[in-house]
C-alpha cells in the first residue's frame, strides 16, 4: 500500500485542473466571441479568430501529456458548459425585463443569436477534437515524432471542425458570396495558425512535462468518446527526464 501511495503521488498531475478549465473557458468564449464579424485590412473574420485556436492548443497539449482518457473528460466537460450557457441565456431571455432596464433588444440580439454559433461550435467541436485526440494519441503510441503527429492531427481535426462550423452557424444567414469568402480565409487562418503556433506548442509540451516529471501513453486505451473511464494503469506513464527532455519507461 505504501509503494501504492508513493507511486499515485509521484504522478500526481499539477497543471490538468488548470488546462482542462481554460479549454472549457476559451471554447465557450470562442463561440460568443465569434458573433461578431470584424475585419482587418479588409479581411472578413469572426471575433473568435485569435480565441479559438488557444483552445486547439490546450487540447493538444492535454493529450500529449495527460492522454487521450483525461482529454476526453475535458472535452466533455466544455461540451457540458456550453450546453448550461445555451440553456441558461435562453431562460433570462424569457424573463420579463424590469421597465427601468433598457437593453433587452440588444440582450437578445447578441447573445441569442451566439446559442446557435455556440450550438454550431459544440456539434462541430465534439467531432473534430475527438478526432484530433484520438489521432495525436495513436500516432504518439507509434513513436510518431511530436511535430508530425501534431500537424497531422491537427490539420485533419480542424479541416472537419472548420467545415461543419460554418455550414451550422452561418449557412443562410447571409450572401452566399460573403459566406465563402469569410469561411475561404478562416479555413486558411486556422491552418496557417496550426503551423505558426506549432513551435509553441512544442515549447509548452516540453516545459510542462518536465515540471510534472511524467507524460501518459494510451497503450490500452478504448478509444470511444462515450466511457467515463480516465484511469491509467502504472504501465502507461512514462517519467520524463528534466536533464535529457527524453522519456523513458517507467519500471514502477
């Protein structure tokens, strides 16, 4: 029992709380953000543009040290937020404002229309994160090198993501020459952002394993997105060294 002990607090996690709750947070604010349409040199893009690809980044980051099992629980537990924020802007909508307050139209004309984006987001979200989870963690488990496994599922995740959100959120609710030009760039943006923001992502990969001391291989992994399971046996952590910034096999 006390090899047990010893052991559960040796690979005891001190970032997953705090990642978990900023992907919940920026995948939320992404899908309200993304209401308004704003423009840079005559580039057309939603307000979510610069928000959402930190949550892509917080993903990625989850499953590359903490695996696909934990990703998953963050993944639904975002899901679960946008769901309580769809359902609780819905509810005040309905509420009889107060004759002193003077905003009810513009209340209903933001966030209203954000619980279809917000709808669209987690439809599109839910699909593409799963994915890029499932592929990140597989081709980790093949000794992939981090920079290509990253690309590959990212790329891949985010084409499918990119896709549905757009058809979902924006189909019919404007021209259809202004619609393909916005989803032409911010397909290009997300890509080009998964490249710019790949040295990042390598540069925060290293630096917290090596403050947590292990990473998670998803060896034995049931790859589904509907099991509550998150628990690891001692086989699939691997130490990560603070001195080498390699990972070796854990003999515990």
């Amino acid at each position: 029992m006390d090899v047990l002990e010893n052991t559960q607090r040796e690979f005891q996690s001190k970032f997953l709380f705090l990642l978990a709750t900023l992907f919940s947070a920026t995948w939320l604010i992404s899908g309200i953000a993304a209401v308004k349409l704003v423009s840079f040199w005559g580039i057309v893009l939603t307000g979510s543009f610069f928000i959402f690809p930190i949550t892509s980044i917080l993903n990625c980051l989850i499953v590359e040290i903490y695996g696909y099992k934990n990703a998953r629980q963050a993944i639904w537990s975002g899901f679960l937020l946008n769901l309580l924020f769809v359902f609780f802007i819905h509810i005040v909508d309905k509420i009889p404002p107060s004759p002193s307050w003077t905003l009810q139209n513009q209340f209903h004309d933001i966030l209203v229309p954000s619980t279809r984006i917000i709808c669209a987001s987690v439809i599109s979200y839910l699909i593409s994160d799963f994915l890029n989870s499932y592929l990140l963690a597989k081709l980790k488990c093949k000794n992939y090198i981090l920079p290509k496994r990253i690309l590959v599922s990212t790329i891949c995740a985010s084409s499918i993501d990119i896709i549905c959100f757009f058809l979902l959120a924006f189909f019919g609710t404007m021209p259809g020459d202004l619609f393909l030009k916005i989803f032409g760039y911010a397909y290009i943006k997300k890509i080009l952002c998964q490249i710019f923001f790949l040295p990042l992502i390598l540069i925060l990969t290293d630096l917290i394993k090596k403050k947590e001391g292990f990473e998670l291989y998803d060896f034995d992994t049931e790859f589904t997105p509907f099991s509550l399971n998150n628990v690891y046996d001692f086989h699939a952590y691997k130490t990560y060294s603070s001195t080498t910034s390699k990972a070796k096999i854990s003999t515990r």
